[in-house]
C-alpha cells in the first residue's frame, strides 16, 4: 500500500501590493484583511480597549464633577 502525499504549495502573497496606473498615479492594495495580520489584531485590541478605557473615565469624571456640584 502506497500512500500519496498531496503537495499544498501556497504562495505568501504581499501583504500590500502597489499598481502605478497610466497617468502616473500610484494605487496601493491591501490583499489580507487587518483581522488576519498581527499588527491589525493588535491595532483593533487597542482601539476597544482605548474606546472603552475612555468612555469609563469620561464617565467617571463627569460624575465626579457633578457630585461636586451638589
């Protein structure tokens, strides 16, 4: 019995690709979405994180200073 080994050549594709277009102009393409690459993965962690760390010391301010008020 011989088995058969299926060979999956995947080529890495560039993760940004550039075209120059006729009239000289210069078109960049990202070919993998941020969710899939490190450096998306880490930009997303921290736009919730700073999203969410804001709105609870905005909240907390505002409630600081109101009650300071009273």
């Amino acid at each position: 019995m011989t088995t058969v080994k299926k060979k999956t050549s995947q080529e890495k594709k560039p993760l940004i690709k550039t075209k120059v277009k006729p009239n000289k102009a210069v078109e960049i393409e990202i070919q993998k979405s941020p969710s899939k690459t490190v450096a998306g993965k880490v930009a997303i962690i921290l736009i919730v994180f700073g999203m969410t760390v804001l709105l609870l010391v905005s909240l907390i301010l505002l409630i600081i200073d109101i009650a300071g008020k009273l």
